[in-house]
C-alpha cells in the first residue's frame, strides 16, 4: 500500500487539509486586491507580503498533492529541492513518495519560524521526519550553497517573484530527465517565458490550471 494513503500520512493530510481551508488572515482581507498583485510579483516585498501571510497554510491543492506523489514516484526520484515549506503539507507528499521509493533526501525552505516549527512537528507525526531537512531563512540564501550533486525534482512553490532567481541557484544540480513543479507559475510570468522558450533546454506544459511541469531535456 502507498505511504501516501495509509496511517500515519494519510490520515494526517486529511486533517492538516481541513485545517488548512478553515484558516483565515485579517491582514490579507484588509489588503487591496491590487496590492496584493504588486506584491504577489514584488522581487522587494515579499518577505512584507509573506509576514502577513504567516496565519495561512497556502498549500498545494489536493489534486496537486497527488501529482507530486505521483511524479516522484514514477521518477524513481530520491533527492528533491522544494522552495516553500509553509506549514509541510506538499512536503509530506514528496516525503511519502521517497519513503516508497526506498529513501532519499528532500531539502525544504522557510522563512517563517513558527512554520518551521510546525512543519518539523508534523513530518515527525507522519514518520518521515527522516527523510526532510528544513533550511529555515530566505531560500536565496539557503539554497546558495550545500546542494545535492544532483537533483530530481524540483518543487517552486514559495513567493512567486523569485521562481526564476531559485532556478538558477540550482539548475547547474539538475540531471537530465529532471522534473520542475512550479504552483500558481501565473504570478510568475518571467519563470514562464524562461520554461517555454525554445532554446531553454526544457520542455513545459500548464498542467490544470495552477501548475506548470516541466522536464529538464539537457
């Protein structure tokens, strides 16, 4: 049976899902819709912008869960980068599926401490703790340096502004064949134009209507 579905990973998604879509935040309901947007592709305020955010769990959806897990285990994959913890629910996916692919190593990055604090607590409550290693600060700064010799997938699904500036930190590690899972890819329309030019060296595609895949071709 798949770690994903079973206890204590199963069970544990389905509440932390429920938690997550009864979560609220005052200073997101008082912010201009057109601040929020400047501020969704701010290279500047996103740490401001995130700080308000810090009471929303902001996870992938649970469709996306799915294809994490199901990607990471048709790639056989064992060494992942996820850029965005926030409280470790796709973290908790990609963990399940190393644990079924026999182990590896997932690197994950949060600037929020009380995230942290509460994603390490829930890894150690679905008995994968094993298997994450949380880099806690600004990913440009945690993801400069100490990577894996190579990479198989890798998760964007932190501020927006910075998918492309994450790419490059660890793109040199990517293998080919690799798999680049961005979420909400739309606020990021510099990370798209990169993906989908011809001379990129990958191959990409809008999967649904929130994520964009993409494979590493050389």
């Amino acid at each position: 049976m798949s770690t994903l579905i079973t206890s204590p990973v199963g069970p544990l998604l389905q509440r932390l899902f429920d938690e997550a879509d009864a979560a609220t935040s005052p200073e997101l309901a008082k912010m201009p819709r057109e601040e929020r947007a400047r501020l969704l592709r701010s290279k500047t305020g996103y740490r401001e912008f995130y700080g308000k955010l810090k009471d929303l769990w902001l996870p992938v959806s649970r469709e996306t869960g799915v294809l994490l897990y199901t990607l990471a285990r048709s790639t056989r994959a064992r060494t992942v980068i996820e850029f965005g913890t926030s409280f470790g629910i796709s973290t908790l996916h990609l963990a399940a599926a190393l644990r079924d692919n026999g182990g590896g190593r997932i690197i994950t990055t949060e600037f929020e401490a009380g995230k942290v604090a509460r994603a390490r607590a829930h890894f150690a409550e679905g008995g994968v703790g094993d298997l994450v290693e949380i880099r806690e600060g600004d990913a440009l700064e945690t993801l400069s340096a100490d990577l894996p010799e190579t990479i198989d997938l890798l998760l964007l699904d932190g501020a927006k502004a910075l998918y492309d500036d994450v790419l490059n930190l660890v793109e040199s590690r990517l293998r080919p064949g690799a798999l680049i899972v961005a979420d909400n890819a739309d606020f990021s329309p510099e990370y798209l134009a990169r993906m989908r030019s011809h001379d990129s060296g990958y191959l990409s595609t809008a999967v649904g209507d929130d994520v964009e895949l993409s494979i590493r071709i050389r």
